[in-house]
C-alpha cells in the first residue's frame, strides 16, 4: 500500500510538471495529452524527452527545452550557438508558433521512438553541462545525472556512454579549473585535486561506447578528453583527432581547438593560421587563443590587442580574471 501511495503521488506531481511546463510553452490545451507510464526513469529526462519534438529543427529543439525545462535565459541562449540575442529570440518564437500552428502533441513518445529524439536530448544535455563547466557546479552535476539516466535507459546507444564519458573526465578536473576567482588552464592545474574516481568512471564509459562501435562526436570529444588528463599529452595526436572531429562535425569551434593542439605540438605558426581562418569574431575564446599564440611568436602588440577584444567579449567573472592577468603580464 506504501509503495502504491507512492507511486500515485509521484505520477500525480509528474503529470503537474508537465501541465506546468506545457503552459510555459504556450502550448494550446487540446495538444496537451495525459502522460503514460514511460520507461524514462526520470522525471526531467522525460520532459526533454517530450520537448524535444522532431517536428522541430534540431537547433529549435533544443534551444525551446534548455529555455523551459533548463531555466536558461535567452542571453545564455544566444551565447551557446554563438548568435546574437534577437536571433536567438526570433528561433523561440518561431518554435512556438509551429507547435501551436502545428498542433504538436506534446506528450512522452512511446519507446520505440526514442531514438528520434537522442540527437537533440544528447545537445540538451551537453548545453546543460557547458553552462555548468563556467563554474555553476549545480548544472554540471544535473547534466551528469541526466547523462547516467540516459545510459539507463539507452544502454546500448554508444553516443549515450560517450557523452557520459565527456561529462564525467571533464567534470573530475572541477576542484583545480580555478584558485584566486581565475580559471586555471589544465597545464597548470593541480592533480591532486582531480578526482581519479570520477576519472576511471569515464574511461569505463567510453570504453563502453567504443566497445557498441562508437565513432561519433560525443564519443569522439570523450576520447579528446580521456588525452588531455594523461601525463605527458600526446599533442600530435590530439590535433589529428579534432580534425577528425572537424571533419564529422564541420564546427569552427572544433577547428579552433585543433588549432590551439597544432600549436601545443610545436606548430605555433600553423596553430595561427588556422585560427585566422575562422569567421569567429564574438566568440571570446577566439582571441583568446589567437593572443596566446601571438605571445609566444613574440609579437606583443598585436597579443595585446587581442586579448583586449577577449575581454570585451568574456562573460564569466573567472574567465575575465585570467584574461587580465594576462594581459598584465604582456604589460609588464
């Protein structure tokens, strides 16, 4: 009877969330249908599940969940697809007006449907920890267990244990990536307060997905990460394996990071040339980069003012803290 009780308030407050969140979406009752029993085995996972319509574009998709169900504002928005705000606000709009237009049903999809919808649930998920990565802990650890969930109920989707993988090596550097309110870059990090733990959970997880055939981009970036915390980097190859990840992905913000690995692998000419190719000017890490490798070439004037436009462009406090001190430096 215990158990029963239990399970009836739960599904009672599931069923409220949805209903609440499907008024934040404007979504006109007559599409709101009742949720079934899911084999979803968590109840925010579900509601992605459920925002993430394939009647949508991708990128609408995902945006339109991380607005409802992740709280993230229309700025944050924008500076995760790296577009301004207006347009970022025009794309959720448009979502909005092809859901009621449309008459999406907005309900849990049935099992076998699931898969049609990985592709914008795993983005969700990555956007979630990104935004965590800057320093909200709270959003991280809310990716990884969204991550654990997913690999639940998709054990054998390799992407699945890719991005789990991603999260958890990443997320084990956490205590280390700042000290004074600065970022701390990942050479200069302090191992002993990585967890190892966590560390070993992710190699376990992309061996996982290595082992279902994985060779897609969340599998991929976990590989990219699984690298960067071995002692010594082996630069070279990962250079060629963010090419590769260019190659599948056609993102410059990929090609950004091979550029700076090209330079870690003592092609610092090369590493610039690349960087001067992409079309990424309000992206802040751009210059960031491009004022690194200019420092080290030794042309400070031209470093200075780069960094200078990363700072105009930067929105973390902590990443702000590390531009100037940099700068500082060069001034020095």
């Amino acid at each position: 009877m215990t158990t029963a009780r239990n399970r009836a308030i739960d599904r009672v407050r599931r069923d409220r969330t949805l209903a609440t969140k499907v008024r934040q979406l404007d979504v006109p009752e007559t599409t709101e249908d009742i949720v079934d029993e899911t084999t979803i085995p968590d109840e925010r996972l579900e509601l992605v599940f459920t925002c993430c319509h394939p009647a949508l574009a991708l990128d609408a998709q995902v945006a339109l969940t991380l607005r409802t169900l992740g709280g993230l504002t229309t700025e944050e928005l924008a500076r995760a697809f790296l577009v301004p705000e207006p347009t970022m606000s025009k794309r959720l709009v448009r979502a909005k007006r092809k859901i009621k237009a449309a008459g999406v049903p907005f309900r849990v999809p049935p099992a076998h449907l699931l898969p049609d919808r990985l592709a914008a649930v795993l983005a969700v998920v990555y956007l979630i920890f990104n935004e965590g990565y800057g320093g909200r802990g709270d959003l991280a650890a809310e990716a990884i267990r969204l991550g654990r969930a997913l690999a639940e109920l998709m054990p054998d989707e390799p992407e699945v244990h890719g991005l789990l993988a991603l999260m958890l090596v990443n997320d084990a550097r956490r205590d280390a990536r700042f000290a004074d309110g600065a970022v701390v870059l990942l050479r200069d990090q302090d191992r002993s307060l990585w967890d190892f733990d966590q560390i070993a959970e992710g190699r376990a997880a992309l061996d996982r997905a290595l082992a279902l055939g994985g060779r897609g981009p969340y599998v991929l970036q976990a590989a990219l990460a699984a690298l960067h915390v071995e002692e010594p980097q082996d630069w070279p190859q990962i250079a060629a394996l963010y090419g590769e990840l260019a190659r599948r992905t056609g993102s410059q913000v990929v090609e950004l990071n091979q550029a700076v690995a090209v330079a870690e692998a003592g092609d610092v000419e090369g590493g610039l040339a690349l960087v001067g190719r992409l079309e990424l000017d309000h992206y802040h890490y751009l210059h960031a980069a491009r004022a690194e490798l200019l420092r080290r070439l030794d042309r400070i004037d031209e470093a200075r003012t780069a960094y200078q436009r990363a700072l105009e462009l930067v929105h973390s406090d902590a990443e702000r803290r590390f531009l100037e001190r940099r700068l500082a430096e060069l001034e020095g």
